[in-house]
C-alpha cells in the first residue's frame, strides 16, 4: 500500500458508512484491493452480509464485534468483551497496513472507538503514521 490520503467521514447523522462503502466499490471497480474494517456496529444481518460477499474477492469486509447489538446498547460487562474483539479488529488493521495487503484500508467508525474509550485519539495517529513505514 503507498503512502497516500487519509479521508475522514463524519458528522450526525446517516451515510458516512454508505460514503465508505461507495469509495471501496469504486477501488473495486478498477481493479484495486479494497479492505474495510467495521466497529461498533454488531453482528451484520444475513442480508447484508450476503450483499457485501458479492463484492468479494476485490473488495472484503471484517468485523470483529461478536454481538448482534450495537455497541452503544450492550452491558457494562458485554462493552468490555466487545472491546477486546474491537481491538483484535485493530490489531488485524495494522497488519494489514504493515503487509500492505491491499490498495485502500477503510475503518468504518474508527472515530466511534475514540469516543467509546476503546482505544486514545494517539493511538490511531500512532497507527496511521505506522503508514509511512509500511513501505520501505
């Protein structure tokens, strides 16, 4: 993965992950490898997931969260689960930019794990500036 660009969608409201996924089948569709990675958002409906698994192998999306709610409506004790699995969803983030496994990284929600306390706004600076190491 070269160096490049870092967009960030956000604001209230409905369609920064439909923005996300527009970008991804857009790389998709001229032949780059896409990657995109979903916090907070649960478990995907079956529906969904069948119409994104059209979209492999070019373009493949991950999530790491097992429960079926948002993380926004779980217990105390089932945030503390899920931010393990949130973190292990990061952790694969940073091999996928060290190895440079494909041409576009998406983090659907990456700004919702910094205000969740999952992870501190240095670290995800930390992680994008790792970007400019991945190739040597």
């Amino acid at each position: 993965m070269d160096k490049g660009k870092v967009q960030v969608f956000c604001g209230p409201g409905w369609g920064k992950t439909a923005m996300a996924v527009g970008k991804g089948v857009i790389a998709s569709a001229n032949s780059r490898k896409v990657i995109m990675i979903q916090f907070l958002k649960g478990n995907l409906n079956s529906e969904l997931a069948d119409g994104l698994k059209m979209l492999e192998p070019a373009m493949k999306v991950f999530r790491f969260e097992k429960s079926c709610k948002s993380f926004a409506e779980l217990s105390e004790e089932e945030k503390q689960e899920e931010r393990l699995n949130i973190r292990n969803g990061l952790n694969f983030a940073k091999k996928v930019l060290s190895t440079g496994e494909c041409d576009l990284l998406i983090l659907d929600e990456v700004l919702g794990i910094i205000d969740q306390g999952v992870v501190s706004c240095e670290e995800i600076i930390e992680f994008l500036s790792a970007r400019e190491e991945a190739r040597v």
